[in-house]
C-alpha cells in the first residue's frame, strides 16, 4: 500500500511542480582549432580565458570569449619561455587559476 502511494506521489511531483527543468548544453566544439585539455577562468574584466596544452607551435595557446560559446583563438602564447623544470618543450593540460591582487602602497601588492 505504501510503496503504490509513494510511487503515485513520485509520478505527480513533476506536474504539481510545474514545467520540468531544461538541461542547458552547447552541442559541438566550439573552439574549432586545435585547443586540447582546456582550462578556464574568467578575468577580472569579464572576459573568459582557455588555456590549452601546446599546439601550434605555442606552449600554452590562448583563447578568449566574452560569452563562453563563441572563442577566438589569440595566437599568443602564455608561458613563451618553458622553465627549466620542463625536460622538452611540451606542456600539457595546464590548470590555470586567477588570483586578485590590490595594492595598499605603490610598492607592495598583496594577492589573495
């Protein structure tokens, strides 16, 4: 007896609550160049960034969008010199993060 109440109750929750929740989604790449294991943050100037493994002769390539659909693909390189830590050339899958910083005193920042 419980058990078909709780499964009549489950069948009716949808339309008691009104319209059901639509998955939102972007189909397809929308960065259509070769731009592997992507990383994102989102600038102080409102501004996407994606940062990717290298391709295209870069390190770490660099795109940028003002509504994370549509990518431009800069051409500039964020680490142009690989430290010596890297043993040839290649970076891969970067993890970006962004980190604010003010400045109290003209020569001291501080970064949170």
């Amino acid at each position: 007896m419980f058990s078909a109440l709780l499964s009549t109750f489950l069948l009716l929750v949808p339309f008691a609550c009104g319209t059901a929740l639509q998955k939102r989604g972007i189909t397809g790449p929308v960065i259509t160049s070769n731009f592997p294991d992507p990383s994102f943050v989102k600038g102080t100037d409102g501004l996407w960034y994606a940062f990717s493994t290298n391709s295209g002769g870069l390190h770490v390539p660099i795109a940028t969008s003002s509504d994370f659909v549509t990518w431009t693909v800069t051409g500039q390189d964020a680490l142009p010199t690989v430290g010596a830590w890297s043993t040839g050339g290649d970076v891969w899958a970067p993890d970006v993060i962004q980190r604010v910083c003010r400045a109290s005193h003209p020569l001291e920042a501080r970064c949170g």
